[in-house]
C-alpha cells in the first residue's frame, strides 16, 4: 500500500487578483447548481462567465455519480453551489455522499477527464480541527471521488449566500488569469468574504502548484497520497 501523506497546512492571507483578459485560460467548464430558490445559479455563471464553458446546469445527483462520465468528469474544471455538509453535497434531487460518488461503473472523478473542482458549500472539505486526523478518509476509500482528481476547493466552514456570488467572481477571474487553483480559492475568500468563511483544499501533493494553464500529470487512480491546505 503506498504511504499516507497527511500535511496539514494552514494558509494565511495571500495576494489580490490583477486584471486579465476574458478567456485567457480555457478547457472545459461545467458549472452545477442546485435549484432551491437562493441564487445558486448565478453564483455558478459567476465563475462560469470567465471562460467560454461548455456545461451549465440545474444539478442533479446522477451528474455526480452514475453519469459523473459525461457532465462533471466531462469537464476539466467543474463548480458547484449549493447546500453541502462533511464530504456531501446536496443537488436538487437529494444529497450526494462524496465518499462513496465513485462506487457506480463511472468510477469517482478525473478518471475521464475532470482535474479539479470546486464546492461552494457549508461544510463539505473539514480540516483536521474539524475531524482530527480523519480528515482524508472518506476522499480515497473505496468509492472516494479521487480517481486522478488533482485537487478539489471548498468550506471547512459555513458559507454564506450573502458573499458566494462574489467570491465566485473573484475566484474566476484568478483562475482565468493562470493563478494556482487553491491558492486563488483562499484569495477570493479573503477578498470577497466574511471573517467567519474558512476555505479548505484536498490534493495530491505533485499538484500543489499546478494552475488551469499549466498542470502536471494526473495522480494515479485509487492512490492513498493526499495533502489538505487551510484557512485558520
């Protein structure tokens, strides 16, 4: 069995984004909310906007598991909002246990193509002073999401509908721009956020540095290799 890496890191502030030119960095990006009335669509577009993307979506749970092949895993970069909790997301359908999305015959994320993702919802990334040392255990057990998923973003914390919009905006300009993928997550939360909103990121150490314009090859599929970076 390969060795467990369990770095638990906390970031403090980072840099503001520059200005950049729509569209500067572009693959594939899908965008999923789930439909419950609180603006998660537009928190979506917000991020979406910023690129010239090839899905957008009132999610459902099959878009994260049993047809995870041909929307999320479809893309290179996907986001989602809505409600979540400790490693689940809630679509509009129902929730979606993150620990287990990868148990159907699509198999978790970045097996096909997905490379990194982003919940903007309560709860769903703990970090150590959450769980303790538990923090990695349901990404890669079996049916964990991390099937060459280089990294994914989101709350250790609540988030909150009074910022997400902002957040996401921010966060995709920074993206767009060729800034690494978690490190700009954590800036447009200092930026656009409330005190109380802590971002938290899950990866395989080799992607620690990657951004959407230049990343390294894909983690092996079923490794049990992860990093987490956090905001105190």
């Amino acid at each position: 069995m390969r060795s467990k890496k369990k770095l638990l890191l906390a970031i403090l502030g980072l840099s503001i984004a520059t200005s950049c030119s729509l569209f500067a960095v572009d693959h594939k990006e899908g965008g999923y909310a789930q439909n419950d009335g609180n603006g998660n669509d537009t928190t979506v577009y917000n991020f979406l906007k910023h690129f010239n993307y090839e899905q957008y979506y009132w999610t459902v749970k099959s878009h994260w598991t049993t047809n995870n092949n041909n929307r999320i895993d479809a893309m290179n970069f996907a986001i989602f909002s809505g409600h979540g909790n400790q490693w689940l997301i809630s679509p509009t359908d129902g929730n979606v246990d993150l620990s287990t999305a990868g148990s159907s015959s699509h198999g978790g994320y970045g097996d096909t193509n997905l490379n990194f993702v982003a919940f903007h919802s309560c709860l769903t990334i703990p970090s150590p002073i959450e769980v303790g040392n538990n923090w990695d255990t349901n990404w890669i057990k079996t049916g964990g999401i991390f099937d060459g998923l280089h990294q994914a973003v989101g709350y250790r914390t609540t988030s909150y509908f009074s910022t997400d919009q902002d957040i996401t905006d921010f966060f995709g300009a920074r993206i767009a721009a060729g800034y690494t993928v978690w490190q700009s997550w954590f800036d447009a939360i200092n930026a656009r956020g409330l005190s109380s909103e802590k971002g938290s990121a899950v990866m395989h150490p080799t992607t620690v540095n990657d951004t959407y314009a230049n990343f390294v090859a894909d983690p092996p599929v079923n490794h049990q290799d992860l990093s987490i970076w956090y905001q105190n």
